[in-house]
C-alpha cells in the first residue's frame, strides 16, 4: 500500500472520528496533505470508496487485536479490559468509534460501507459474546442475561457513553467503563 493512501485513509479516518462522514470532504484531506484533490480521487474515486476502505481497516486493526490478544494468551477478562480500553483512549482524544461516527450516517452510507459496518458489528459482538460464555464458564464472569444480549449491551454502552461524553463535560468516562467492568464481577 502506498504511503499517500495510508495517509488519506488515516486523515479519513480521523475527519469521521472528529466530524462525521458527511461533515468532511476530500479538500480537507487534500488541504491536510498539501496535494490536489485529483491526487485523492485517484487513490479513492469515491468518498464511498474511502470510507467502505476506512472500515475494512478497522474489521482488519480488529482481527489483529485478536490474533494479538490469543498469541499473548489473554484470558477473558485481559480481552475485555484490552478492548474497553479502546474506547478510554478515544474518549481521552475526544473522538467517536466508528460505530457513533457512522451509525448515524448509516442511512446515507452505500452499500459497501454499510455492509461492512454491519459486518465489523456482528464481529465484534460475536466476539465479546464468545468471551463472555467462556469467562462464565470459567467463573471470571458473573451475569444473568443471554451472553449475546450482554455482549451487545456492553458494546452499545460504550459506543453510545462516548457520544455521551461529548455533550456532558464532566462525565467521568474511566469510572463508567469500569462500571461495566465491576458489573461482571461475582
């Protein structure tokens, strides 16, 4: 992959996570990298290129997370803390996920883009449910509800508390995600 594409995938990323899919243009990643919009278009000819492309790097950033996680031999509950801290880190630089970027987009989105949206979702809702069953099972964790029910609402809690975040000033995002921690526990 080329350095330029990197980077417009990069700066895409970054003007989703900021502003929103639909507040940004290829002149903002033109302007950032000091080349023409051409430059942009020949790389992405489409922002539904771009950001089908923007997602697919993240399903890809995810499965390596894994990958990483397993050969590290992270049990379940290191999985869950590696992953929730995600979410501390773009809340600590005031950015959304991908899922409350988009999510509101969706609707506008192509085709592709949508696809693969609903595709990283069921990844990693299949994946928090999949150490949610076997931390029970192990007695890391303690919850009442379907694992795929509590898996969907701890990644809905975490994308919603971040745009949440962003109109209360003073919410204390660290203690909400370790709430959803403490929840777990016996």
């Amino acid at each position: 992959m080329s350095v330029t594409r990197e980077r417009i995938i990069e700066l895409g990323e970054n003007l989703i996570l900021t502003k929103g899919y639909n507040a940004f243009s290829y002149q903002d990643i033109s302007t950032e990298l000091g080349i023409k919009n051409a430059a942009v278009h020949y790389y992405f000819p489409t922002k539904a290129n771009l950001g089908t492309s923007i997602v697919k790097t993240n399903i890809l950033r995810f499965e390596e997370m894994i990958d990483n996680m397993h050969s590290r031999g992270f049990d379940e509950w290191k999985q869950l803390d590696a992953f929730i801290k995600i979410y501390i880190k773009s809340n600590r630089e005031q950015k959304l996920c991908i899922f409350g970027s988009l999510g509101p987009d969706f609707d506008t989105l192509n085709e592709n883009t949508q696809n693969e949206l609903v595709k990283m979702t069921e990844l990693i809702v299949n994946w928090l449910t999949e150490i949610l069953t076997s931390g029970k099972e192990k007695g890391f964790f303690v919850f009442n509800e379907d694992a795929h029910n509590k898996a969907a609402m701890i990644f809905s809690s975490l994308v919603a508390s971040l745009q949440l975040s962003r109109i209360v000033k003073n919410f204390d995002y660290k203690s909400f995600c370790q709430a959803i921690q403490e929840g777990l526990k016996s």
